[in-house]
C-alpha cells in the first residue's frame, strides 16, 4: 500500500509539471486575446497596482512639495537680503549724484572725460578670414559717426572705429594684432594704476595691458577701463578684468592680461560712443605717432 501511494504522488507530481509548462508554453503563444484567467489575474493586479501606487505618489509628491517650499523659502530670504542691499546701494549712488552734481554747479563744470552720447548700430558684416580683426556696422557720417570713436556692448569695449562711410563704419577690434591700436587704461583699486591696452594673447584670448610700473601692484579679479587721457575715448567704459600680471622681458614694467568683458566672437548689435568733452589738438598729442585713445 505504501509504495502505491508513493507512485501517486510522483505521478501527481509528473503530470503538475506537464501542466504547469503546457500552461507557460500556451501563455507564450502569440495570441490577440486573453483568457479570462489571465484577464482576472491582469485586472486584479492592475487594480491593486493603482491602489498602492496612488497614496505612495501623493507621499512622494508631498516630501518633494515639502523640500521646495523649503528651497523657495532659502531663495526668497536670499533675495530679500540683496533687495535690502541694492536698496541701501541706489540710495548712496542717489546721494552722490546729488552731491556730484553740485560740487560741479559750484566749479561751473558742465562737461566730465565720462560724458558721452550713445549711437546705436548693428554688426551688418564680418569677413571669416578677418573675423577677431574687424567688424562692419550700419551707421556711419549721416549718422554722426567718426573715425576713433569707441565702440562697445553691453558688457564692454570691443574697438574703435577704424574708418567711415556715408551709411556704414568699418570698427576694428581689440583682439586685432596692430601696433598702433593702443588705448589708455587704468586699473582700478585702491590706487588707479594706468597703462596701455597694447596687444592680444591669441592662445589664452585675453587683452595685454603694458607699460605698468614695476613697483605697483596690481591683483587678480581688478576691473580695467579707460581712463579718458587718449583724447578720444570718455573715460570709464569697461575693458574687462585682471586675469594675471607677468613682468616683461626687461623687468622695468609689467604686464597685465585682461579678460575682455566683451565677446568677441559673438557680436550683433553694438553701440557707438561719441565724447562730449573737447578733445584736445591730436597734432599735440600725436608728437609723431598714432595717438593712445
């Protein structure tokens, strides 16, 4: 009796597998409907898919609400921070307007080296062979355009005019290796350094500021504009900062290279700075050489 009941359940157990890869082979089938099994089976765990995975997502979806209220709360206490600042900055920079103003009422100055008036003017052309050298705009003698003056983007000085038409301008920039493109600049600090923007670093794309003396000192992260003196440029528009000071080959001066605020490269609308101090006799300056700007 024993061994007969042993073979039963090995025969059970023989046919349940038979079954069981009867099943998965017919489940395998490629097949346009289901069965009702396996119909029930995909309802059933659809549904109780949805039932859990509704309250984990609005969970999850709460802790993430919860992390950005937090985010938003450190950004807005941020930016009330720097409100308050500019606030406290605009009312100093109000205060000395006010006090500029009438400390120049008082000496009769009506004119100052930063004075200028602004002409807008768009890039129309830049040849690929020259294109770090020159740049051609849409403005030129009709629109009150001259030969030196400066030229400029949002984010700072980019050339000079090098020569005029009636309705266009050819403007050579700053990255152009001509000796005689030379501009005055001074470093700003606690003591204005002044020097020269001479020169282009094609490798590491920056400007060279020369003829700085060796006993200043001048560090990284320095703002660099023009200081005005060249006769042509008004003073203060923005050259670009002090990337690193090396001595030159004879150790009397330095020299500053100096990451242009402007991008060369990328140049669309420009705007033309046009001096409104007088400028002084170019033949005086010039003393038989290209004058600084």
């Amino acid at each position: 009796m024993p061994q007969f009941f042993l073979n039963k359940r090995l025969i059970i157990l023989l046919v349940s597998i038979i079954v069981l890869v009867a099943l998965i082979g017919f489940s395998l089938r490629d097949r346009s409907k289901l069965t009702w099994p396996e119909q029930f089976v995909r309802d059933t765990t659809g549904w109780f898919q949805s039932l859990v995975s509704r309250p984990a997502n609005y969970l999850a979806g709460f802790f993430e609400n919860l992390q950005d209220l937090q985010n938003t709360y450190e950004e807005n206490k941020e930016l009330k921070s720097r409100v308050e600042k500019f606030a406290s900055l605009e009312a100093e920079i109000q205060e000395l307007k006010k006090d500029n103003k009438e400390l120049r009422d008082v000496l009769d100055a009506k004119q100052t080296l930063r004075d200028f008036e602004p002409l807008p003017a768009t890039v129309i052309g830049r040849n690929p062979d020259r294109w770090h050298e020159i740049m051609i705009i849409n403005k030129g003698k009709t629109d009150g355009i001259e030969k030196n003056m400066a030229v400029v983007t949002a984010t700072g000085l980019v050339g000079k005019v090098k020569s005029v038409n009636q309705f266009s301008s050819t403007v050579q920039l700053l990255s152009a290796m001509d000796p005689k493109n030379r501009i005055s600049a001074v470093i700003q600090g606690e003591k204005d350094v002044y020097g020269f923007v001479q020169g282009f670093d094609a490798k590491k794309k920056l400007l060279m500021v020369k003829a700085i003396p060796s006993s200043e000192k001048i560090e990284k992260g320095q703002t660099v504009i023009t200081s005005g003196m060249g006769g042509v440029f008004p003073k203060g528009l923005i050259i670009g900062k002090v990337e690193e000071v090396k001595p030159d080959q004879y150790g009397l001066n330095q020299t500053a290279l100096i990451k242009p605020g402007a991008d060369f490269y990328d140049i669309e609308n420009v705007i033309v700075i046009k001096r409104l101090m007088t400028q002084p006799d170019r033949n005086a300056m010039k003393a038989g050489k290209e004058e600084d700007l």
